[in-house]
C-alpha cells in the first residue's frame, strides 16, 4: 500500500539533516556529498508528487565551478535550461544517503542528479527512445562522469521505460522551480511568468586582438549561461568575448550571456569550443527561437 508523508512531517526530516562538507567527487559511485548530481520524482499520485516536488529543501545550493576529467562545469541558475543527452541510473545502494542540498535520497521517489543546475530544480525528463516524460526534482549533484547530463532514480527511470543508459531531454519547469526555491529561501514571492523573448542587452564585449568569429547579422546566437547577478553575467561576458560578439541579455530578473549575430557555421564552431576549451554545454536560438544544439 502506498505510504503517504505530509508535507509537515517531510518538511521536519529535511530540515534535520545536516550539512555536508566533503568535496571528494570520487566517492559513493561517482556521486559526492558536495552536491554533484540529478535524481528524478516518480508517483503515480499527482497531489502527493506536487507536494514533494515544491517542498523546501534544507538549503538552495548552486556550487562552484568544479572539473571531471579536466572538463570544466559551472553551476548557473537557468531557468531556460533544455538539454538532451545521455541519462543513467542512480545506483539503489545509495538510497538513505544525504544529498548535496540535504535532503536523503529516497529511491522510489522522481529525484535526479545534475552537474550545474540550482538543487533543489524541478524539470520534466522525457525518454527520446519512447516520448515518455516524468516531473522530476533535481536534488543531487552528479554523476560525475562525462558521458551523461543527469541520473534518475530507480523509481524515476522505471517511470519513462528505462532499462539502462537512454537518451533524455531535460526541460528545466521554470515556474515550479522558482516556487521551490522561493519556499526554500523563505521567500513568498510569486513566481513570475518566464519571458520567451529578448527585451534588454545589457552588456556588449570585445576582448581586444581576440580571434572570434566576426559579428554579422546572423540568425544563430549561442547562450552560454544565465545568472540572478548582473555583475557574474558581466564578467563571463567579459571573458566569452574570445568567441564573438558576447552580450548579456535581461529577461524578467535573469541576465543571460548570449554570442549572438552568427550564421550557421559560425553558431557551430562556438558550440563546439565551448565545450570542448570550457566544458560547457551550451544552448541555441535561432531567431529567438529554442532549438537543438546539435541540429546545424
């Protein structure tokens, strides 16, 4: 019979978890108590999984940058964050282990890892082979290997059909995710509807003797990342200038470091730097359009 937690009683074994100060990424099967790593939220019951999903967490973590394998990755806040790749498995040994934002991992729940988004972070997974999808809340750093983006719980893979290794698309829900940091935080404030278009380039910058591609109008830009600081938007935008003609773009209280006016060709290239000189996954609009990364 399933077992239903209140919210209150949830809520109270959270908060008395306690904080982890270990940075070793080797540990526990490729997943760190520092807070590397994804797990998915699965339930059948959708009052019981809305109530899990936008409960507070002990903390609101985002991280550092950090390497695996000397591939570098930077946490950001991305509410724009959609992304497909490879996605494994949680092992089921670790469930009752703690996770990075303190939370105890519980594998029948839809929990998942992530390398850099906010945790906690609620986003819909969708299994590629079969169209199944599945809310999830990203509570965990990880894994912390560089084949795959994200980890599902047991309860959470089973959920989308997966056996093993799958390709995914991982669609950050920023409303929910907002609400869920807004009740971490102790902020009451209502989440505001995202934007889906530019309204205000903020910054624009050139490294001086920098070997970028040269700024057309082209309809392709790259965005490299997005930040809540204006002032860490700026600095990446400084330093992404080597790459072309880098900005930082507000939408609603995002400011988001765009390489923008570049053709297809040009889009291409700066993707492919990006992730290989910085370990970056980088997104694609094409006139103000989302689309995938890999389709030019």
């Amino acid at each position: 019979m399933k077992k239903v937690i209140s919210l209150a009683v949830l809520t109270a074994v959270l908060v008395g978890c306690t904080d982890l100060n270990s940075t070793d990424t080797s540990a526990m099967n490729g997943y760190g108590t520092d807070g590397f790593g994804e797990e998915t939220l699965v339930t059948t019951d959708d009052s019981l999984n809305n109530t899990y999903l936008l409960a507070p967490a002990p903390k609101y973590y985002v991280g550092s940058a950090y390497k695996v394998e000397d591939v570098q990755y930077i946490p950001v806040e991305d509410l724009t964050y959609n992304q497909t790749g490879i996605a494994g498995i949680i092992p089921a040994e670790l469930n009752g282990t703690k996770t990075s934002n303190g939370e105890v991992f519980d594998m029948s729940q839809m929990v998942a890892t992530s390398k850099t988004l906010p945790l906690p972070t609620i986003a819909r997974v969708t299994n590629l082979d079969n169209g199944q999808s599945v809310v999830v809340r990203v509570n965990n750093r990880g894994p912390f290997v560089n084949t795959r983006i994200m980890d599902l719980s047991p309860a959470a893979a089973q959920k989308i059909g997966m056996n093993g290794q799958t390709k995914v698309q991982v669609q950050v829900m920023a409303n929910e995710s907002i609400a869920v940091k807004n009740a971490t935080l102790g902020n009451s404030v209502q989440a505001a509807p995202v934007q889906t278009t530019e309204t205000t380039v903020i910054t624009t910058t050139t490294a001086p003797g920098a070997t970028a591609p040269v700024a057309t109008s082209g309809d392709y830009s790259v965005q490299v990342a997005a930040f809540y600081a204006q002032d860490s938007a700026d600095a990446l935008a400084a330093r992404m200038a080597q790459y072309g003609n880098a900005v930082v773009v507000q939408e609603g209280d995002m400011y988001k470091v765009r390489i923008i006016n570049l053709d297809a060709s040009q889009a291409r290239s700066v993707i492919d730097a990006l992730r290989s000189n910085e370990g970056m996954a980088p997104g694609l609009l094409q006139n103000g359009r989302w689309i995938n990364a890999d389709s030019i």
